[in-house]
C-alpha cells in the first residue's frame, strides 16, 4: 500500500477551506469595508481578534491533537528520527496557537505580569511581540519549508520520479502530500499583494494581503500536514 492508495483528508478541509477564505475576502475587499475590517481585525482591537486571527488559532487545535496521537500511537510505523521532526511541528502548532491567543489572554481577559509589560511592545502575554526571533524569523523559516515541500517537491517529482528520495519509504511520510497545493498557492497569492501594496503604498492591497490573513493560511497547512499523516498512518496495517 503506497502514499497515494491512501485515503486522504476530506475535499471540504484541504480545498473548500481555504477557497472559502479567499472568496470571503475578495467579496469583502471589493463589497464591504466593514466585513473587511472584521475579517482581518487584529488582536488589539477592543473586541478582539477577526475571522482569520480566530481562525489561525481554530484549524490549529485539532493538529495538536492529531500530532500528539501520531507521538503516541504510530510512532512505531516511522523512522525513528522523525519522531523528533513530528514533536518539533506539533510544538510548533501549540506555540502557533498559544501565541495568536496570547495563551489565554484575548480569551479570559486577565492582565500581563509587569515583567512580561515591560519587554512586550503590545502589552501582551506572548514572546513574538518581544523579538524576531520568536516571530519573523522562524515564520520565515516556516514559509520557505511549505512553499519548497509542497510546490517545488511535486514537480521535481513529477519529471524526476525518484529525486529527493522519493523512493524511500521515509518519505510518503515526510513530504507533504497534494492537499497542500491549495492552502499554499492562496498564501503566494496573499504574499505577493501584501509586496505589491508595500512596493506602491497602496493601504487597499495591504488589507488584501494582510498578515492575519497570511497567517491562517500558514497555520491551516500546518494542520493539514499533521492531520493528513495522521489520516493516514490509521489506515496502514498494523
């Protein structure tokens, strides 16, 4: 039984998600400046974060739990070494999570430690608003592994069939498989408007490409990548 005799994720998740986001958005950004607002609102606001910061945070729950489960059940069925790579991303999706929700904070309302005030420039209970490297750097990071994985990695698979290991039975596991196409050309959509509009000025195409916006397409491939493996490592004999 191969990687591509596997069932995979649900349409609905993989494609219907992310195309829901996207049309959303260009309905709000050429109909409703107020669903525009609402949608890509930030955590600062006095109500709270928008439909694609509370998003982030949603679609990457059920990855923790799904990585968690892959820890504590199928850990048998890969390489030994992969057990630290699926522990790094599934403590990268709590961190993920836990962050954008300042780990309770925009939820329960309960003040920051004066410490944590005093080097935080938002005022909030989190790290990525105390240095780069909590934040743009690893997300950085994050980007180029998904756009390398999940576009790059299929076309030199597809005119090079056994280039990148392909072969190995390692790697159905750890290369994504094509569920994450959607997700990531929506985000190169997303990223190249916020470039455009910081190129020209355009505060228009900034909301287009908006990083909360960017965000959940970052946090929704994450969760695609844990849950797909999860899927499928269930339906693999034991």
């Amino acid at each position: 039984m191969n990687r591509y005799s596997l069932r995979d994720l649900p349409i609905w998740w993989w494609a219907g998600i992310p195309l829901v986001m996207l049309l959303l958005t260009l309905y709000a950004y050429f109909n409703s400046a107020e669903l525009m607002t609402l949608l890509i609102r930030r955590d600062v606001h006095p109500d709270g974060g928008g439909i694609a910061e509370t998003g982030t945070v949603l679609v990457l729950l059920p990855a923790i739990v799904a990585g968690i489960a892959i820890l504590r059940h199928y850990r048998d069925r890969l390489p030994g070494w992969m057990f630290a790579w699926l522990a790094g991303w599934t403590l990268a999706c709590l961190y993920f999570a836990g962050e954008e929700a300042s780990w309770g904070q925009h939820y329960f309302h309960w003040g920051s430690p004066e410490t944590v005030r005093s080097l935080n420039d938002q005022n909030e209970t989190n790290l990525h608003n105390i240095s780069p490297w909590f934040d743009q750097k690893p997300r950085t990071l994050v980007e180029l592994w998904i756009v390398f994985a999940s576009l790059i990695v299929p076309v030199v698979h597809r005119f090079r069939p056994r280039a990148l290991y392909a072969d190995r039975d390692w790697a159905r596991w750890f290369w994504p498989t094509a569920i994450g196409i959607p997700t990531v050309l929506i985000f190169l959509f997303s990223f190249v408007v916020a470039l455009i509009a910081k190129i020209t000025g355009r505060p228009d195409l900034h909301q287009l490409g908006s990083n909360e916006l960017r965000e959940f397409y970052i946090a929704l491939f994450m969760s695609s990548y844990l849950l797909s493996l999860w899927y499928r490592l269930r339906q693999q004999p034991t």
